[in-house]
C-alpha cells in the first residue's frame, strides 16, 4: 500500500459513484422483480442477473485497488471508536457487495437456472442443483439485500454528516470533483 493521500484517486471514486448508482438500481430491481407477475418480471430477471455479475467484477477491482492504493487517512479529531466503526462498516460494505452476486449465482445454479450474460452468453453453474439449498440461499440473498440496504443508508447518512455538519474534510476525499 502506498503513502496516504488527502482524495481517493480518480479510479476509486469512478468505481465508488458507477457501483453506488448500480447498487441501488439493483436493489430496486431486484424489489421489483420480486413483486411483479406481469411482463416485466422476465426483463428486470434479464436485468438484474448481468448486472450483478458486472458488479461483482466491478467489486473485485475495487477492493484490488483499494489495497494498492489505501485511502486517505480520517481525520485525527475522529474518536477512535468512530475511526473503528467507520473502518469496519467499508469492509462490511466490500464483503456484502462480494456475497451478494455469489449468492445470487449459487441460488440460480441450485435452482437449474442459467446466469446468462450479454450476447447469450451462459456462466456456469456454480453449485450442484439443489432445490433446499436454492430455498436457503434465495433466503440468504434477500436477507443480505435488506442488510446492503440498511448499510448504504447509514454510509449515505455518515457521508451527510460529514459533509453537512462536521465538515471535516472526509466527504471531500470522495466527492467526485475534489483531488
């Protein structure tokens, strides 16, 4: 890992704001996809299964540069407590991000259903076919869904409140025109 930095670098913070827009498109998505029976169901399924195999490759360069490059360091007025749970809530993040297009894969490939990217393309499968461990892994998927949630929300709100009310600096090492 290299020295700190005041900002992300300019790859970070593409890989940080593209991920944050796929993220919630595709829990979105994947909110509709569950509570529709109409039409659109086969297209958001067709939507949501690439885009989470793009993320989790856009994932896997991200955390690869994260750990070449480091990040900036918090500001030395944090509380250590703080610095912890902020450090912690990232790797959450980063592992989340991870867990959820592998268990989506998984789950598809218990079920007998192909992962089939642009171009027909077909990945595949990862699991043996298993109609309980499709169940517990449907389960798991949607569970780790309400938890990404509930994360980006709370990384939404710290951003905010650095931003906003603290303004100490750590916000501006992401924002998208600082560097």
């Amino acid at each position: 890992m290299n020295a700190p930095h005041k900002h992300f670098s300019a790859m970070q913070k593409l890989l940080h704001w593209s991920m944050a827009v796929l993220i919630l498109a595709m829990l979105f998505i994947g909110v509709a996809m569950v509570a529709t029976v109409s039409r659109a169901h086969d297209a958001l399924i067709a939507l949501h299964r690439p885009l989470g195999i793009a993320l989790l490759l856009l994932v896997l360069v991200r955390i690869a540069v994260r750990l070449r490059r480091g990040s900036p360091p918090l500001p030395a007025s944090m509380p250590a407590a703080q610095r912890t749970v902020a450090k912690a809530s990232h790797w959450v993040l980063y592992a989340l991000m991870v867990a959820m297009p592998l268990i989506g894969w998984g789950m598809l490939s218990a079920g007998g259903y192909p992962v089939t990217m642009a171009g027909g393309l077909h990945l595949p499968p990862i699991l043996p076919m298993d109609v309980r461990l499709f169940v517990l892994l449907r389960v798991l998927h949607t569970a780790l869904a309400c938890a990404l949630f509930a994360v980006v929300l709370l990384h939404l709100a710290a951003a905010l409140v650095h931003a906003l009310i603290l303004r100490d600096g750590v916000f501006s090492t992401m924002a998208p025109r600082s560097e």
